[in-house]
C-alpha cells in the first residue's frame, strides 16, 4: 500500500458504507425503523465525516454545514422514532402524523439518502486541493512533531506555500501564526485599502438591513396583536408569522447578520448582539428556521474570513436551545415537559424538524397514482412569471399557479413545507433527485472555495449561501428573488463605494493643484552650465 495515504482509504470505506445503507434501505418492502434509523444514521456520518475531512477538517465549511442541515431535517424523525420509539409522536401535537405510517416512508428515505450520498461526492470532488491547505490540516490535526519531522526529512521549496521548519504543537504564538496563514491562505492575498473600506461598507450596509428586518417583523407582530402576539401563543404567533412580509423582513435579518462579519471589529460585534438578541426571541416561539438557517451561514462566513467559532461551543449552545426550546414550545400549546428535562426536549424538537421528509413521502405517493413530472419548470418558474408579468401574458396570482412547488404541495396535502429531494423527484424521478444535488452541491462548493480576494466575492457568500440553505426544508420559489434582491444590494454598495473613491480621489487632486511645469533644457546644453 506504498504510496497510499490514510485519508483516500477512509474516505474510499466511509463512501463504502454509505453505499451499503442505501442498499439496505432500497432492499425489502417495509423494513423496520431500528433499521432505517441506522441506515441512516450510517449515511448522516459518513457523508458528513467524509466532506468534512476533505474540506480540511472544518466543520463550519458550508459544504459541511449544508449537508448537516440537510441529513437532520431529512432522517432525524427516522432517528428518534428507532430510538425512542413513536412514542416519540406523542409531543408532537401540532401537526398530522398519520403519514408515518404509508408505505412511502421507506422510499422516501432512500431517495433521500440517494441525494446525500450525490452531495458528497461532488463535494468532494471540489473541494480544495492546494498544498497551503493540506499543510494546515496536518498542522492541525497531526500536530507539530509530525509536520517538523516532515519538513526536516523533505523541506519544501521556498514559495511553494507549504509550512517549513519546526514549529512546536501548541502555544499562543503557534495558534497566532495559525490564524494569519489561514487569512492569508483563504483570501488569496491581503485585500487591498480600497477593498478594505468596501467590506466596511457591505458591513454597515449588513447592519442596516439587520435593522430594517427587524423593523419590518416588529411592525407585522404589532399589527397582528401587538406584544400580546409574542406571549400568547405559539400556534397564534406561526400564524401570523406566515406571509410574505415577515418572510422577507427574516431574509434581510439573516442576509444582513451574516454580512456584518465581514467588516471591523465593531460592526462584528453589534452583528452578533443584534442577532442573538432576535434569536432568544424568534427560536422559542417556533421560528427554529428563521435562526438555525442564518446562524449556519453566519458561522460559513466568519469561516471564510479566518474567524471559526469553537465546535465544542457550538455543540453545547445548539442541544441548549433544542431543549430549551421545546419546552417553551410544550408550555405554548399546553402540554406539560416530561420527566426527562432537556433529553426530551432534544428529542421531540429533532424528530418535529425531521418532518421534513414528508413533502418527498407526498409526492412520491402522487407520482405512484399517475401524476406527470413537471420537468423542472417549478426551478424556473418565477423568473417565467417576470416575463409573463412584463409581455401583459400573465398566469394570474402566485397563490393559483400550480407551476410553484409550493403552491401545488398546499392544493394537494397542506402547508407542510418543501424539500429540494421532493421538488427534484416531482421534476424528474430519481434522475431530477440527483440533478437537483448536484447543481446545490455545486454553487455551494465553488461559493466556498474562493478566490476571496475582493470585498465583492466575499458579499456574494452569504447572499447566495442563505436562501440555498432556507431551501432544505422549503420551496426553489423563493430562491431567485431573494438572491437577485441581494445581488442588487451588493451591486449597488459596489457602485457607491467606488463613485466615492473617486469623488474623493478627484477632490485631493483639485486640493493638490496642478503638477509642476518642468522647463526643457535647450538641445546641446551641457549640464550644470550657466
């Protein structure tokens, strides 16, 4: 095995296994749900550890976080229901769960694992390859007896990037340098002061809309019952919660935090106090979405820029707030907390977020009863109702256009959300499933890898990642506004920032006065003659 490194076969066996829980999840007709929540518990860790791994080791790369975000709300109901049992069930009371028992559970979930397993192999095949970051991830996972004896046996040419000489494992200094060759590396080079200055705009600009959002979401609440809204319900509050203002209004408040962290250290922090704070609101009362999707990208972002947040922190705060969260949630609605405290909490709150696999379960029992595929005209749907809106030929209300994924899932089941699993099968069958994947893994990937060496680049992050990410459990519609909005907003901070830097540039050169007026000697002149 000369000549074979140790991360390829772990990655080559983890692929392995996941294989083979598909198998085990695609092979007999209705097998146990012990054995589809091992199945895919199997594919949740070997496709997250596997992209994980080759993405350096960081678990807030957004590939990883991604593909997270995607395996709990897809099979964390087929977690707790073959650990816990369906009693499980029992506290989730606010919505229907006769679905759990059709038949189209177990293909569901295969599908689903399907889309995974297709995530992490593009993932994989983009992730970055270039020395500086595989020395880092020896740097920090292999410590610094390993990389000294390296070096030493095989110093590496000057320039190449790769980290040379003996450097101890640990200590302030060490991490110091850590920290600054990953700015370095991740950026591409230094920004340059005019970039510099626009990245303090986008953050300011993040800010304002943070505000606007929260402006927007106050008035909506307020309007909908005031104050008494927030603490008199929590079926009353998702009621009012549901409509294109406030969805918007939570757009600009995540899109907004997210772009604070890329400016100096004070709008950083004010980024993070003003989103923690509409978080400890938002997150007990049920909006679980409207926090946990931004404080992904949030987390992606300060990645990008050198700034990680300690796994172990987030470990500890996310099994905080599940717990605590649903038991706000139980109090809300009248039901009693159980004996178990937390674990309960934890439990009932993943396996209410797992519910996400029913939109796929839906449309894959329509397909079955003869329904056409749609042929992915859900993905392209809005800008088609721009053009229909400017020609005069219009469709009628998005409420009525079956086109909308949404729109269709509400006429036939309810308003249960969506799924890019189930808006891919709906398109093509498996086939549209595996497209789907690929494409998210695809945009995802190449926002990740960079260069980030413009204040631009490193807007476009978050702006794109955000409503990618809102899609795992939602509708494509949304998608295309909110980004072209958020392009739009960074576009036009692009274009003030530079009209003034030539504004000011222009007034020092009018401040300046003219150059000097240097006089030609004559022809033949010697120099220094008088």
């Amino acid at each position: 095995m000369r000549g074979v490194g140790v991360r390829p076969l772990l990655v080559l066996a983890a692929l392995a296994c996941v294989v083979s829980a598909v198998v085990v999840l695609a092979r007999g007709d209705e097998p146990d749900l012990t054995t589809m929540a091992a199945a895919t518990l199997v594919v949740t860790v070997g496709c997250v550890g596997v992209v994980a791994l080759r993405w350096g080791g960081d678990l807030t790369a957004a590939p990883v976080l991604w593909l997270g975000l995607f395996c709990l709300f897809h099979f964390g109901m087929v977690w707790t229901l073959g650990v816990f049992g369906v009693t499980t069930l029992a506290d989730v009371t606010t919505t229907a769960v006769y679905w759990v028992a059709t038949p189209w559970l177990r293909p569901a979930v295969t599908v689903a694992s399907v889309g995974a397993l297709v995530f992490a192999v593009i993932a994989l095949a983009l992730a970055p390859r270039s020395p500086a970051h595989r020395a880092r991830h020896r740097a920090k996972y292999l410590g610094g007896r390993w990389r000294a004896r390296r070096s030493s046996r095989r110093p590496a040419p000057s320039g190449s990037g790769r980290v040379s000489g003996r450097v101890s494992g640990g200590g302030a200094r060490h991490r110091a340098r850590h920290r600054a060759r990953h700015r370095a590396e991740v950026h591409g080079r230094a920004l340059a002061p005019g970039q510099r200055r626009l990245c303090d705009a986008v953050a300011a600009t993040g800010l304002a809309l943070q505000g606007l959002g929260v402006l927007v979401l106050a008035v909506a609440i307020v309007g909908r019952g005031g104050l008494g809204l927030v603490g008199g319900g929590y079926l009353a509050f998702l009621e009012a919660a549901q409509d294109q203002t406030t969805g918007y209004a939570l757009w600009a408040f995540g899109v907004g935090s997210s772009l604070t962290q890329l400016g100096d250290t004070t709008a950083r922090r004010w980024g993070l106090v003003v989103f923690a704070v509409l978080a400890l609101v938002l997150f007990p009362l049920g909006l679980r979405g409207s926090v946990l999707f931004p404080a992904c990208v949030l987390l992606a972002t300060r990645t990008l820029v050198g700034r990680r947040v300690p796994a172990l922190l987030i470990g500890v705060a996310a099994v905080a707030a599940l717990g605590g969260a649903s038991v706000v949630r139980l109090t809300r609605v009248g039901a009693q907390p159980g004996p178990g405290g937390l674990l309960d909490g934890v439990v009932s709150t993943v396996t209410e977020l797992g519910f996400s696999i029913r939109p796929t379960a839906e449309v894959m029992r329509w397909s079955s009863a003869g329904q056409e595929p749609t042929w992915f005209v859900s993905f392209v749907a809005v800008p088609l109702r721009v053009v229909e809106g400017l020609t005069g030929w219009h469709g009628g209300p998005p409420v009525d256009d079956p086109r909308l994924f949404n729109v269709k899932v509400n006429e036939l089941v309810g308003a249960i959300g969506g799924s890019p699993v189930a808006e891919g099968y709906d398109a093509a069958g498996v086939a549209g499933v595996v497209v789907v994947m690929v494409g998210l893994a695809v945009v995802l990937c190449r926002l990740s890898r960079g260069p980030f060496d413009t204040a631009a680049r490193l807007a476009v992050f978050p702006v794109v990642a955000l409503p990618l990410t809102i899609a795992v459990r939602n509708s494509f519609a949304a998608v295309v506004p909110q980004v072209a909005i958020g392009l739009a907003v960074v576009l036009a901070v692009h274009l003030w920032a530079r009209v003034q830097h030539e504004s000011a540039g222009a007034g020092r050169r009018a401040a300046a006065g003219p150059p000097p007026v240097r006089t030609a000697r004559p022809v033949g002149a010697a120099r220094g003659a008088s």
